[in-house]
C-alpha cells in the first residue's frame, strides 16, 4: 500500500510539488493583499498589485527551482525565462485584476471570498502558462 502511494506520488511529483508552491504563494498574495487593504487602506487594486508582485518573485524562485526543476542556465536564457514568467503572470494579473474590481468594488462581494476565488483560477491558469510557456528547457535536474 505504502510503495503504492509513494509510486502515485512519484509519478505526480510535478503537480505535487506546485501545488505546495501555489499554496505558498496564495498565502503570501493573500496575506500582503490583507495587510495592505484592510489595515493599511491601501486601495484595492493597488493592494491586488502589490501582493501580485511579492507572489510572482516567490512564485518564479520556488517554480523554478522545486516544481520543474530547472538546471541553472546562462544569463541570456534565464532571463528570457524570467521575461516568459512574468509576461504569463501579466496575463492573470489581468484577469486577477479585473475579477477583483468587479467582485469587490462593483458587485460589493466579500474581498476574502473574491480573493480566494480570484487566486483559485489564476493558480490553475498559471500552471498552464508555466508548463507550456515558461518551463520548457528540457534540462532536469
């Protein structure tokens, strides 16, 4: 039974591992949005950026290095990497964006339940993006 779950583990290792990595990140965009709207009254889609920002410096980090297990490349690929990353985040923080405003600020929804489901679909739009755009090299580990 154990080596039956550690084999269904192994073969799924990928997914395993970004989810763990969505969940940090989800938390750290949920928390710095958090304190950002709630205590510091920072408007809500410049609190949305801001928390958008820190999540995708630990999303590209942990990915990178945890979920698909990138080799170090040379400068000129690890930045058109990076360049890849954050140009498939800018299309979710797009729609993260515009989810918000019109859960939070036009349709007067919960910004807790509008963030968490916001964070739902760009988590699951992210792996795409990451597994057919960003992360491709080939070169594992």
């Amino acid at each position: 039974m154990i080596n039956k779950l550690l084999g269904i583990a192994k073969k799924n290792r990928e997914i395993i591992a970004y989810v763990i990595v969505g969940g940090i990140t989800t938390v750290a965009n949920i928390v710095t949005y958090k304190v950002l709207f709630d205590y510091c009254h920072v408007a809500n889609w410049t609190a949305n950026l801001i928390a958008w920002v820190v999540g995708v410096i630990i999303a590209y980090v942990l990915s990178n290095k945890f979920v698909f297990l990138e080799d170090e490349q040379n400068r000129q690929s690890e930045l058109s990497k990076i360049w890849k990353f954050t140009s498939a985040r800018l299309v979710t923080l797009a729609i993260d964006e515009a989810g918000m405003i019109v859960m939070v600020d036009s349709l007067k929804l919960n910004s807790d339940f509008s963030k968490i489901f916001m964070n739902i679909i760009v988590i699951v739009l992210n792996y795409i993006f990451s597994k057919v755009f960003v992360f491709r090299s080939g070169k594992k580990k």
